[in-house]
C-alpha cells in the first residue's frame, strides 16, 4: 500500500479516542485525518483539551490538531466511533449516509439485524450484511460494530470450543477494569478496595451479542447461537484487563486436554491472520496454576490476544477457565482497528 488511507476518529478525547490516536500513530495502514468531539473541544487544539492518560508521549503532531464537530464532512472514507453511546446513534448514520464506513465501538447498532458484529477471526462472513444494510438503508457508506469489551474476550475463547464441541450453555462472571468505564468514570471512593456488583446493561450485552457472533449466517439472515448464557458482570479496582470466570457446557464431551489443544489451534483465516493488528495467536493458553493476571499477561500479542487459564473439570458443567482480555485494545480501539483493515482487505475501502 502506497499513499496511507486517511481515518477520522470520532469522539477522540475519550479513553478509547486516546487509544485509537496511540494506536494510529504508527500505522502501517491508516494516517489520522480528523480529531473530532464534543462541542465543548470543538475547535480548540487536540493537545489542550485532551486529559491524555496514554503512557507513551501524544506525538507533537497529533496535539496540534484542531478537534473538529463529529459532523460530516471529514476526511476519510474511515471513521472509527468511541463516542458516547447515548449520543451516537444519529451522529454514526449521518456519516453511513454521507459514504463513510464507520467502525463503532458503541452499542447503539451492535444489534441491528442488518449491522456486522464482528470479530475478525471468529465471523469474517458476517461482513456480508453490510450489502443488506446499504440496500435496505439507501447509503453508501456503512456501519460496522466491535463487541462489547467483555464479550470480545468470551466469544474468542468459546469459538474454539463452539466450533469443536458445541457450547450450549455458559456462565461467566466477569471482574472489569475500570478504564471500561471511560474518564473519568467510576468515582474512585466507590471502586477503592471494593467491587461494584452492576454494570448497567452489561450482564443483557454479554448474552445477546455471544449469540449474534456465533449466529450462523444464510445469505444476508443471521441465525443466533442457541447458547443460553448466565452472566454476571463487576468492576473491580484493576485499571486496565478484564477477567473473567466461565463454566461451559457443551454438546460433545470434551476433556480440559481437548478444550486446551482447540484453544490453542485456533487462527483466524489466513486474510484475517494478514491483518496488521492480528496478533500471531488470538488465543492463548497459560497452564500455569496462577495465571493469567491482569497486570502480568495482559499485553500479550499487544493486547489482541486473549490469555485463558486454568481448564478445569466443572461440576455444574463440563469444564470451567478463566480468561483475560485487554478490554480497550481487544474490547475495543484494537478491534476496531481489525475490522477497518478488513474492510479494506475486502476493498469496501481504497
Ligand atoms: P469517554 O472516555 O467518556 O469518552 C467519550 C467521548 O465522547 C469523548 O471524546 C467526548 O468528547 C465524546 N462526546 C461526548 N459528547 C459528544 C457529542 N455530542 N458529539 C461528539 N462527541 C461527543 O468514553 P469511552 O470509555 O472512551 O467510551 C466511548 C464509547 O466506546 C462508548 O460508547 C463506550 O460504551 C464504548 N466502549 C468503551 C470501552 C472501554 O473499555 N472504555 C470498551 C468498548 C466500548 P468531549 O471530550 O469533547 O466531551
């Protein structure tokens, strides 16, 4: 690829704009061409009005930039959404409408039945529906959504075993980070030495979104797993990384050597393996008794990859693990980023 493709990053100043702008800063892919948010930073310079919680520097360039309205025009046949979700509904369509594919990290169409809810590696073919989507919505451009931060760590380790074993039914309790809240977020009086047993909304994403990514797909008609899922969802004082526990039941017996060796065969397609932001291993396995843990494995595969421990012999189910995913890389900014490069991969983007 010669010239690189230019990207606009729709609410930029958030904890998962902040991340997109680290992420792009050296992409192979993707040049950022537009900074937009709210109207309180519009206008203003990036560098100003952003609370930059990245660890490494903001480049020079980038908190030059004037942070535009989310409104089209802006550069780009690209936008990546990290805008709140409440408000980006309209905000999302308005750029589908004026040709722009916009890759969204918000729930607000994530359960469209015409909007790809996709992991790379796990439902590449459910891209298909974004020819339903411009047919039955009359534009151009296109919406296409990453799941929820800690669905996408789930559904990666329970491809695997779905597509070997057949998973009927889960629990999962999940320990979430409190970067999944934003900034500023969860007051810290609250999440100190504490956890918080509600997410709103959360425990209801997890069910529905496992189903519709491992849904099967006829033509432009998705078929949901029939998976019966039991989730409970908490935030506990860890900054970044969620952890989750999950019972598994499944069609065909399995024992935690089988599951061990599915999970750790499993690849994406070779055109998704291509991909600049596809880690070596989507999955990896840690047999070590302790492991994994946020603050130690959570940067594996530059946080594309999710780190599962501890299979086990379950005794409500059949086996239980625990698993770690980088919730705003693979949960978010680094998804994202995966499906855009599809998207061009697929030439939806030149
Ligand atoms: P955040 O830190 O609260 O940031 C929200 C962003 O939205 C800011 O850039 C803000 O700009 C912008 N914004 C607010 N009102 C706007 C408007 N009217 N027009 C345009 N932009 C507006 O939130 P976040 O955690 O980054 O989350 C962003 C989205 O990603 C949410 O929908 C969230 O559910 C989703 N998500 C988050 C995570 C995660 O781990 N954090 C994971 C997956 C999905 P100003 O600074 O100008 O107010």
């Amino acid at each position: 690829m010669s010239a690189k493709i230019p990207v606009s990053i729709l609410g930029a100043t958030g904890t998962v704009g902040q991340k997109f702008v680290r992420l792009l800063a050296d992409h192979p892919w993707f040049e950022i061409a537009a900074l937009a948010a709210s109207e309180t930073s519009a206008g203003r310079r990036y560098g100003e009005v952003v609370r930059w919680r990245e660890t490494s520097p903001l480049p020079d360039s980038v908190a030059a930039m004037t942070v535009a309205r989310a409104e089209p025009p802006l550069p780009g046949r690209i936008a990546f959404s990290a805008i709140e979700a409440e408000l980006a509904g309209q905000i999302e369509q308005a750029f589908a409408r004026a040709g722009v594919f916009v890759v969204t990290n918000t729930r607000t169409h994530r359960m469209e039945p015409d909007v790809p809810l996709l992991i790379p590696e796990v439902n590449p073919d459910h891209l298909t529906l974004l020819s339903r989507q411009q047919g039955a919505r009359g534009w151009s451009g296109g919406i296409v959504a990453n799941p929820n931060c800690s669905t996408a760590g789930l559904v990666l380790a329970m491809a695997p075993l779905h597509r070997t074993f057949g998973v009927e039914r889960l629990f999962v309790a999940t320990m979430q980070a409190v970067s999944g809240a934003g900034y500023p977020g969860v007051a810290a009086l609250d999440v100190l030495g504490n956890v918080l047993p509600y997410i709103a909304g959360e425990e209801e994403k997890v069910e529905a979104e496992t189903r519709k990514i491992l849904g099967t797909l006829a033509g432009t008609e998705l078929t949901p797993a029939g998976i019966t899922t039991s989730a409970h969802t908490n935030r506990v004082p860890v900054v970044d990384g969620h952890f989750e526990v999950v019972s598994v039941g499944l069609r065909r017996k399995a024992s935690p050597e089988e599951a061990m060796l599915a999970l750790e065969a499993f690849r994406g397609p070779p055109e998704v393996a291509a991909l600049p932001s596809s880690p070596a291993r989507p999955v990896e396995v840690d047999r070590r008794p302790d492991r994994p843990q946020p603050r130690l494995d959570l940067d594996r595969g530059q946080g594309m990859t999710v780190t599962v421990g501890r299979v086990r012999p379950c005794n409500l189910l059949d086996l239980r693990l625990v698993l770690l995913s980088h919730n705003t890389i693979r949960g978010a900014a680094g998804a994202a980023l995966q499906n855009a490069e599809l998207l061009v991969k697929r030439g939806f983007v030149k």
